[in-house]
C-alpha cells in the first residue's frame, strides 16, 4: 500500500463540485480523497486521515446526519459548503490536522515507482496503449519502474487520426525505447464496418473487435499484470452517492469487456490521480505535450465521426480534413483554448464548382465546443478568418469536399460527437 502523507478525506454531501474542492486542496500540497456521505465509518478510518471535512449539500437533513456520523470519530472535523472555502480547508488542515503539505507530484512518482517494483516483483506487465493520456502516463511510469518488463500493445484500428501511429511509436518505442508491440489491424476493423450504417452497431463493432485483437496479443505476453490508466474520478463516478463500500474499493473497469478466462492482476498506478495531476506527471517523466495536453479523444475514434457506413476512401476524406482543422488551430492558437475542436464527414453529396467544373462531392462539417464535464456543452465562436482558412484549405486540399459547414448546436440537444 501507498504510504500516502496525511490524508483528509472530503465527505460528499451531495455536493456538485466536492471534486474541485479535493483538487483545489492537493494544489496546496494536502492529499485529499473524496468518499460519498454514505460510506461506513470503517471504511473511512481505514484510510487513516488526520481529519474530515463534510461538504454540504442542498439537503440540511443529510448534512446533518452525516456531521453526527463523523463527528463520533474524534477525528478534527469541518464543514464546508463552496468552492471558496478551500483556503479555510487548508488553514484547518495545517492548523488543526497538523497537516506538513507533503503532497507533491514528484514523490508521487518515486512512490508509485516503488509500490509497482513491490507488486510486480521480478513478473510482467502488459498494457494496451491508446495515445490518450491516462494509458501514455501510466506506460512512462510503469516504464520507469520496471524496464523492459513492461509490454506496450496499441492496436492500429485504422480509424485513427493522421500520423497518430507515427507519432505514438516514435514517442514509445524510439524516444523511450519501451518495448512496444504495433498492431495494425485497419483491415481487420475496416473489413467488420463495411456497409454498416448504424451508429450503435458502428460502436459494437469497434468495440469487440478492439477487446479480441488486444486480447489476443496480451495473451501472447504471457504477462501475469494488466496495466490501465484508471484515474480518480474513474474510481469516483463509478461509487453511488449513498457509499456502496464495495464501490469505494472498486468497482470500476477501464479496459471493460475483457473475456474472463484472462485473469489478470491489474496495475492502477494512476488511481489517486485527478487528470490534471496525470498531465503533471508525465510532464515530470518527459512525456512531450503534444501527447499531454492533446483533446480528448473517443475511444471509437474517426468512427464516430464518419456519420454512416465506414468506406475506405470517404474515412481518407475525414482523416485529411480534420488534420486540416486541427493544424489550422494550433497554429493560430485557437487548439488549447477549445476543449476539442473536429472534422466530422457528412454523407451528403452536394453540387458545387471547382477549377469551372461541376462537382458533386461530400460535405465536412466543422465542430468546435467548451465544456467543463462533458456533460453539456457550449458552441465556441471560432473567428470567422479561422473557419474561413479552414473551409478554403478542406475544399482546396482534399478531394471528393466541396462544402464546409460549421455545427453551432449546443449540448443538449446536440451531442458532442456525431454518433
Ligand atoms: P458525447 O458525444 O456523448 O461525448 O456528447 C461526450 C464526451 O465523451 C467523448 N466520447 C467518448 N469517449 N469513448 C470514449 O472514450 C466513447 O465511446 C466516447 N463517445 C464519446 C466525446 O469525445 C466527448 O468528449
């Protein structure tokens, strides 16, 4: 086990932003973990925290239980109710606590470095990478623990956007020298898709093909452990608001959907972690930003963003159009100021002119959202000279496109992704 300096643990209290306050307080070096307000005594003191703060809720009922449950540990205990009294946290938490602030990332990592070497021993781990940054932190640090004893397995599953394969293998393989098995099975996807139009299906598919082919190569490692990229608030939203104690151990999943008979032990390093403690440390273990700081990205990848049946040639129309979109962010700065901003392929063909020619070719239509949970979101005004540069150089560059539109639907209605 961790032996994680002077924990304090946050009692939801069905409050909306108790995980801001938790990452609020570990910015000021104070670990804090986040247990619903129905969590067994036991369960909490089996963290060992040197005090408790119960974050209200709306229900003054609640709160008030939940004080008298906690107020009988004897440890120091406060309330708080908004985001603003994180500086009142840290001050009970030094003053009354005795808190050092010895929370810092860097011995976090020589930490969960020893704590891997302890549990792996002189075995193995194998680990599917995606890209994303969860799995690309974990691998550095597993990495760092344990060497060539770690196995990277990323599967090409051809719907991958531009230069992504290059740009994960060269960063893995070459500049951390891991070892690091390519798969590309764009065939073997491409092939499952054809003609297949639903948008669930579409989902299905990507999905179970994606579990077989990794299953397949971690089976080869022989690997007795499975490295995920399980953060904190995987861990949080999959615990119900009354405290399932089993939730709170874990009842999360990353990888999900891996057949039984693969028993493997799994190596969570990133478990305390909220995502941006995650991009901090693997800044801190030279992990380059355009890893780190990328947009999210779905799992199901392009798919979900070619609307209808994947065909070989209009997935090359999607894959040109959004490295297009996304060069011409970064470069005029816009990239970082957006929460994810993409090409999406449209299977509309519609007339238009080209070099005094008639065309009939698709359309591309252009996405750009802020959110701060994913959960609703907000059209971004991009500047009209951005999405101008953008349209001219899809229509100019990339074959069978003759018109860009931009999406300027909220969520809800709108989804995010296409599909
Ligand atoms: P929606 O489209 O549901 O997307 O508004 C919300 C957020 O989730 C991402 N997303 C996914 N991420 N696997 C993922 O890992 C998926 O299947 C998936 N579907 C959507 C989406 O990019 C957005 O950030």
């Amino acid at each position: 086990m961790r032996k994680t300096p002077e924990t304090v643990v946050l009692i939801d209290c069905g409050c909306a932003f108790v995980q801001k306050i938790a990452r609020a307080v570990r910015d000021r070096n104070i670990y804090t973990m986040v247990m619903p307000g129905g969590t067994p005594v036991e369960r909490v003191l089996a963290e060992n925290p040197v005090g408790i703060v119960l974050i209200s809720g709306e229900d003054a009922a609640k709160n008030a239980e939940y004080r008298a449950k906690f107020a009988a540990t004897k440890l120091p205990l406060f309330t708080a109710a908004k985001i603003e009294d994180a500086d009142a946290i840290v001050n009970f938490c030094v003053n009354s606590c005795d808190c050092h602030k010895l929370w810092k990332l860097e011995n976090f990592i020589d930490e969960a470095v020893a704590d891997i070497r302890a549990q792996v021993g002189d075995q193995t781990v194998v680990l599917g990478l995606s890209g994303g940054v969860d799995s690309s932190v974990t691998a550095a640090l597993i990495h760092r623990a344990i060497g060539d004893r770690l196995t990277c397995v990323f599967v090409n599953h051809g719907l991958l956007r531009k230069n992504e394969p290059e740009m994960v293998q060269q960063v893995f393989a070459r500049n951390f020298n891991m070892k690091l098995v390519y798969i590309d099975a764009s065939d073997r996807f491409l092939d499952k898709l054809a003609g297949v139009g639903d948008p669930e299906k579409k989902r299905k598919i990507i999905g179970k093909e994606f579990i077989d082919v990794f299953a397949e190569a971690a089976e080869k490692s022989h690997a007795p452990f499975l490295g995920q990229g399980t953060i904190y608030p995987d861990i949080l939203e999959s615990i119900p608001f009354d405290g399932n104690p089993k939730g709170v151990i874990k009842s999360h999943h990353n990888v999900g959907g891996l057949p039984e008979n693969l028993k493997f032990k799994l190596v969570e390093p990133l478990e305390r972690l909220f995502k941006d403690e995650v991009r901090k440390v693997g800044r801190l273990l030279g992990l380059p930003s355009e890893l780190l700081d990328r947009h999210p990205f779905p799992g199901p990848s392009l798919g979900v963003r070619h609307v209808g049946p994947i065909d070989r040639k209009t997935l090359r129309i999607l894959r040109e159009a959004d490295a297009i979109v996304t060069d011409e962010l970064l470069k005029s700065g816009w990239y970082h100021k957006t929460w994810q901003t993409f090409a999406v392929f449209v299977p509309v063909r519609s007339v238009g002119m080209k070099n005094h020619q008639r065309t009939y070719d698709y359309v591309i239509a252009i996405r750009s959202i802020n959110t701060v949970d994913a959960v609703t979101a907000e059209v971004v005004q991009l500047p009209w000279e951005l999405l101008f540069t953008m349209s001219q150089r899809i229509i100019n560059e990339v074959d069978g496109v003759n018109r860009v539109v931009y999406d300027i639907t909220q969520k809800p209605p709108g989804t995010i992704e296409w599909e």
